[in-house]
C-alpha cells in the first residue's frame, strides 16, 4: 500500500488538500508534526511521498519548505493543490466567548486573522502551534480555550464553531506540493511548471541578472523567485525559482543547461502540471521546432561551411 505523509495532525489545511488528489485513494495517510517531520518521513522511505505547504497567498512563500528543498538528500515536486483557506474559532463545547483567555494556531493562520483577533479578542495572547489542526487538538484535551483552524478540525476533535469564514483578507489559499524521492518527470501536458533551486558561484554585481536573462533570453517565464540564505556565511545565497514550462521543452531545458554553466549549482527540483491558470503562448522564435531547427543550422555550417 502507498503510504503519504503530511503536515499533522489529522485536520490540517495539508490534510483537507492531500485527500483532493487522486493518489490519495486507498493509501495510508500518515500525519506528521511538522514539515521537516513530514519530509525526514520521505527521505528514510518510511513514505512513498509527503504533502507539504510551499506558499500562501498572504504571507509568502513558507521557509521550512524551501529549506529543505534546497538543503538535504534531493526531493522532487510531482504535483500540486491550490487549496481556499477558511478558519472557525473552535472551541469545547459550551465555551462562551467571554470566557476564552488563551488561542492557539499556526504563525500563517494568525497572520491571516490578526485584524479578526485584535477586534473580536482584544488582549488574548496567541500561542503557536505547528498547525492549525495542532491548535485544535490541544484545545480539545485542555491546553488551550480556542483554535484558529480548518473547519475539518473542528469536526475530528469534536469542537464546536463560535465564529466561521474568519478572514482579514476574502479569498486566501494556500499552494501544496507532493514531493518524492527523484524520479524521471512525467510526460508534458502543455500546461506544466518547472521548480529548480540556483545556488550562486560568488556574490557579484549582476549575479541575479544573469540567472533572469538566462530565462528572459528564451522566453521562459518565472512565477516564483525567492532567495534563501545558503546557511553558510552571511551573504550567501540561493533563489528558489518556479518557471512556466517542462523540462522536456527545449526552451526551458537550455536555460537550466545554461545556469548550470554559470552557478555553482543547480538543483532540479521537478517539471508537473500546474494548477493555477495556463501557460502564455510561446513567442516566436522560441518554440521546440525552431529550436531544432536553429542546431540544425548551426551543425551543418561546422560540417560543411554551408546551411
């Protein structure tokens, strides 16, 4: 049986979009404290793959994630979940609002109802757990007087909602991905998303621009970059990057090719289809054809002086 592992415990946001994809039917879902659990699970092969959070659409891109994508034995993104994120303040049953002197909740949750907090809990501190289902589960055994969590919560640790749809901003979510361990990407669909890692050979002046032009010279459009601190020296450090396009594109796999000529390394991080929107069209000039087509040329000029 296919197991997966994902950031627990059982109710998490995770939880709610691993049980969307189609793998998850009839696997062993196994939840795990934290992403680095989650991720530690996979890389010992006590998981055939692992669900974990890589952005919200309010507080950015989620640092555990990155980390370990870019540091440690090598994982792979095979897939991935845009999931509309909804908070209730939980509670035990019976609990009046005057009576809450303590929430718990994961830093990104509470990021996303501060406002909400400060207007409805004025004074109450805020502790935080590894998730939001985390919240939940020390709410139900005691430790706490309420969670900011996913109604899914509420329902496995029998607690009750005393406020819904808490949100500062309308129309949060959330994107998931599924990692595994390397594995050859699968086949393109038209609509796809490569994830690479680029560590710099030297801090210098126009070391970011090269890695751009790189992409911008084949038409490869970036919609993700973000830079990491390599965990060695200050200064050091590595731009995590998401690009329209797979890797079987020749596009795209020239302008990897060419970053890792001019990095010190470049970290493949997986080609899948993307969930959000539709790739723009190709612009002339850049397709697979005339790709072949411009090495076409060029290898008959060096065996023959002519095209």
């Amino acid at each position: 049986m296919t197991t997966l592992t994902f950031l627990g415990p059982e109710g998490t946001f995770a939880h709610q979009a691993l049980r969307i994809l189609p793998i998850s039917a009839g696997a062993d879902l196994e939840a795990a404290g934290s992403v680095l659990l989650a991720i530690e699970a996979l890389r010992a092969g006590r998981a055939d793959a692992a669900l974990v959070p890589l952005e919200n659409s309010i507080e950015g891109a989620v640092p555990a994630t990155l980390d370990e994508l870019a540091n440690g034995a090598p994982l792979v993104i095979t897939d991935e979940v845009y999931l509309p994120v909804s908070f209730n303040l939980l509670v035990r049953p019976g609990t009046p609002r005057d009576q809450i002197g303590s929430v718990a909740t994961h830093p990104h949750a509470e990021a996303q109802v501060r406002r909400w907090l400060h207007d409805n809990l004025p004074g109450v501190p805020i502790t935080f757990a590894d998730s939001t289902a985390a919240g939940a589960e020390a709410v139900a055994r005691g430790a706490y007087d309420a969670a900011i969590s996913a109604p899914l919560a509420g329902e496995l640790y029998g607690l009750e909602p005393l406020a819904t749809d808490i949100a500062d901003n309308p129309g949060a979510v959330t994107r998931f991905v599924l990692l595994t361990r390397p594995t050859a990407p699968a086949p393109r669909t038209g609509n796809d998303r490569t994830s690479l890692v680029a560590y710099l050979r030297e801090d210098h002046s126009g070391a970011l621009l090269e890695i751009l032009t790189e992409f911008s010279s084949r038409a490869v459009n970036l919609t993700r970059i973000e830079s990491r601190p390599t965990k060695g020296r200050i200064g050091q450090y590595c731009f995590s990057i998401d690009c329209e396009g797979h890797i079987a594109d020749e596009r795209v796999g020239y302008a990897l090719a060419a970053l890792h000529r001019i990095c010190a390394d470049v970290r493949f991080l997986g080609s899948y289809p993307r969930r959000d929107g539709r790739q723009g069209p190709v612009p002339a000039g850049r397709t697979d054809q005339e790709f072949v087509d411009s090495h076409t040329w060029l290898r008959s000029i060096r065996d023959s002086g002519t095209a």
